[in-house]
C-alpha cells in the first residue's frame, strides 16, 4: 500500500507537468485570462492526472488549512450513515474541528464534484465512505497531502488509513449460520450491485460459504432505490410467487429484511420453521417488529468514532510519520427471532 503525500499538490506541479508557465496554470484553473482551448484542454488534463485541487482560501490563512472534516457518505435516507456520523460527532464535539457533510448518491462521478469541492477549502482531513473510487477521486485523496481515512469497508485496497468491517467475511458468517440451521434453499433480495459495493462483496461471501457446502443461491431479486418496507414486501412476494419452495431469505439490509418479514407473517408462513430470514445492519428503529429479525452489527457508531480519532490525532501532529491505521471491526450476528430454527426442535 502506497503512504499519501505529505506535501499538497501546487501551481508549480501542475505547470511542471503539462509545460506550461505557472500564470497560465493559474489562469486556466481560474477560468480568467486569454489562453487557447489546446493549452486549456491540456492543463484541466494534467490537473485532473495529478489529483490538483485549486486551493479557494490561498492567502486567506497562514496554516493554510481549516478546522473543518470533510465527510463523504453515500446517502443520508440510508439510516446506516447517520449513526456513523454520530459516532464522528461524539470524538470532535469538544475540538475545533466540524464535520462537513457531502453525498454521493453511490455515484462515482458525484464523488469526484464531491471531494474536488471540498478539498477546494483544504480542510483538515477527509472521512469518505469505501474503498471503490474513479482514478481522479483516488489521485485527488492520494495528492491532498491531509488525514484520510476510508471507512465502512476493509476488502480492499485503501489510500491510506482504513476503519471497518470485512463484508465479504459478514458473508460468510451468514452462510455458516443458515447452513448450520440446517436451511438449504436460499434466495437473496438486495440493491443492485454496482451501486453498493458493500453489499455486493456481502453477497459474494454469502456465495461462497454456501459453495463450500455445495449449496447455490437458488433465486435472486435485486432493486435501485431507497430501502424500504414496502419494497422488501414487494419483492418477497414476487420471489416466493416464483421459488415458493425457498426456506431461508437473506436481505442485504435490514429495512427491506423487515418488510419481508411482516408479508411472510401477514401470509401465515412459520417463521423460522417453514422459512427463515436474515437483514444487515443491526438498525435498532427495527426492535418493535413482531418477529425479531435476525441480522449484524455493521459497528457503524464505532467506524465513525475510530475515524474521528485518526483524523483527530494526525491534525494535532500525533503519529504523522506512522504507518497508516487499519482498523478491522468484527460484527457478530444476531440471531433474533428468525434464523434459530433448532431451536424449535
């Protein structure tokens, strides 16, 4: 794993690297002055390359930099990321530093506009969700010379400190727990995959446990949107209108879970006896449902809080020439009240 810069991308980087005179740098990047569209073209080319963000406070402030945490989630209707954010609130609440929120809507060019405005203010460090990002997101992390820390997510490949959970192992531990309640015909309902890294790594590893025993995923249903109760009916319903001989559904997360659970018991079925069920993301808004539904911690308050520190201690000068944190949290499941089927033996 490559260590990050130390020292922010400048003026005379980016004239260094497309060969033109730092003033025209400038000026391109300023959008003022005359300068052809071939030389335009070639300096927003090697900016982009490099990582460059243009610095919008320059002058403004001797340290160059201000007390502000750019946070970049996916999604604020998720309730996954409003706990992380809490936890990152909890360690800066009594520091100068703020937090400042950008979305991406799990789109890879709104990550890019995201973080280039951001780092525009050159804050004084970056939390950001996930390990997947464009080259032009990675370089502009790698070149800005402050803390980053990647969160949610430990199956990869980081920029530089790294908090969260291995989503393929949560897989996994999934698998063991079905096959070892003896559930042999499975089906998954979940986000499309290239939207959701995290989710598409859980349902790898939740394939590759049940390969091991030689059981497949008999069924799949995959939705764009929102999580909802309203969508986890509607596709339990036209999952089991197709498989309706399936013993065990695993949502990948608990809000559609949830929705699948209350159709299943508004349609009589037996739950875990004649079907079992599983979500992720331990979401405790969910407690007051008839059924416990059983599902896994994703430590999002801790993954926040692990976050802050880092970025808390590296902005005081603390571990500045130290290896980059790795941090690998491990939820366990919850069993509840549909997934124990032995139990009832």
């Amino acid at each position: 794993m490559s260590t990050p810069s130390k020292r922010p991308l400048t003026l005379r980087d980016v004239s260094e690297a497309c060969g033109v005179s730092e003033m025209t740098v400038s000026r391109v990047l300023r959008k003022s002055g005359d300068v052809s569209d071939a030389t335009r073209a070639r300096v927003l080319e090697a900016a982009k390359t490099l990582g460059y963000v243009p610095n919008q406070i320059a002058g403004s402030l001797a340290s160059q930099r201000v007390n502000l945490v750019a946070v970049i989630i996916p999604s604020l209707g998720n309730m996954v990321f409003p706990e992380v954010l809490n936890g990152i609130n909890q360690v800066l609440d009594s520091t100068p530093l703020q937090p400042v929120v950008g979305v991406t809507d799990y789109l890879p060019e709104k990550e890019e506009r995201v973080l280039y405005e951001m780092l525009s203010w050159r804050p004084t460090g970056v939390i950001i969700a996930g390990v997947e990002h464009s080259e032009a997101t990675r370089a502009m992390l790698h070149n800005a010379g402050i803390p980053v820390v990647e969160i949610m997510d430990t199956d990869g490949n980081p920029v530089d400190a790294n908090v969260g959970i291995s989503h393929r192992r949560a897989g996994r531990e999934m698998a063991s727990a079905i096959l070892r309640e003896g559930y042999e015909r499975i089906g998954f309902l979940g986000t499309k995959m290239p939207l959701d890294h995290r989710a598409r790594k859980r349902f790898e590893g939740l394939t590759e446990g049940l390969a091991k025993a030689g059981v497949e995923v008999e069924d799949r249903a995959f939705y764009s949107g929102g999580s909802a109760l309203a969508k986890g009916r509607e596709m339990t319903h036209e999952m089991l209108e197709r498989s309706p001989d399936l013993d065990f559904l695993y949502y990948s997360n608990d809000m559609i879970g949830a929705g699948g659970l209350l159709y299943l018991l508004e349609k009589g079925y037996d739950i875990p006896g004649q079907i079992g069920i599983a979500g992720f993301n331990g979401v405790e808004l969910l407690d007051g449902l008839p059924r416990k539904l059983a599902t896994m911690d994703a430590c999002r308050a801790e993954i926040g809080r692990a976050a802050a520190e880092i970025i808390l201690r590296r902005s005081e000068g603390d571990d500045e020439d130290a290896a980059p944190e790795l941090i690998k949290l491990t939820p366990k499941i919850a069993f509840g009240d549909t997934l124990r089927r032995n139990q009832r033996r």
